[in-house]
C-alpha cells in the first residue's frame, strides 16, 4: 500500500471530462496498474509537485550566481538593504 492509500481520505474532487478523456485515463491508469481515482490522484500531485518545486527553484547563470556571491561577501551593507531590511522589520512588527 502506498502512503496515498494509507491516508485517510477527507475530501473529494469532482472532474467533468469528455468520454475520450476518461478512456484515455482509464486506459492509462489499467496500465499502470492503479484504478482510476488513484491514478488521477498520483498524476495531479505529481504535476503539482513539479509546478511548486519550479516556483521555489531560482537557477542562474555563471555569471549570475558570481554577482550574487559578490554580493554576500560585501562587507558593509548597501543604503537599499538597510531600507529594505526596516521595511521588512516594520512589517512583521520586530
């Protein structure tokens, strides 16, 4: 079992499809071995993973990631992170 079959279910999704796309999934989900809600399910959270992990993932180039090591290593501080270090203190009430 996996940890998706072992989880209690809670809430419920309901998807309105052409019957092509239903036989596509049915068809799929068969081969997968996974009836079809679990397969739909495995499929959503594995799309929406991938979409969540690129959101959060910032990739940058050599030189990109060169500027931006520069930077940590800067001694003193700049006038604009100071400012944007107050705005961000004032508004998490610190």
């Amino acid at each position: 079992m996996t940890t998706l079959e072992q989880s209690k279910k809670e809430e419920k999704l309901d998807l309105l499809l052409t019957t092509e796309s239903k036989q596509r999934l049915q068809q799929a989900a068969t081969l997968a071995g996974l009836d079809l809600s679990a397969f739909a399910l495995a499929a959503a959270l594995e799309k929406a993973d991938a979409l969540l992990t690129e959101q959060d993932t910032r990739v940058l180039s050599r030189k990109q990631a060169e500027q931006f090591l520069s930077l940590l290593d800067t001694q003193e501080p700049t006038e604009a992170l100071l400012n944007a270090t107050k705005r961000y203190r004032s508004s998490t009430n610190d």
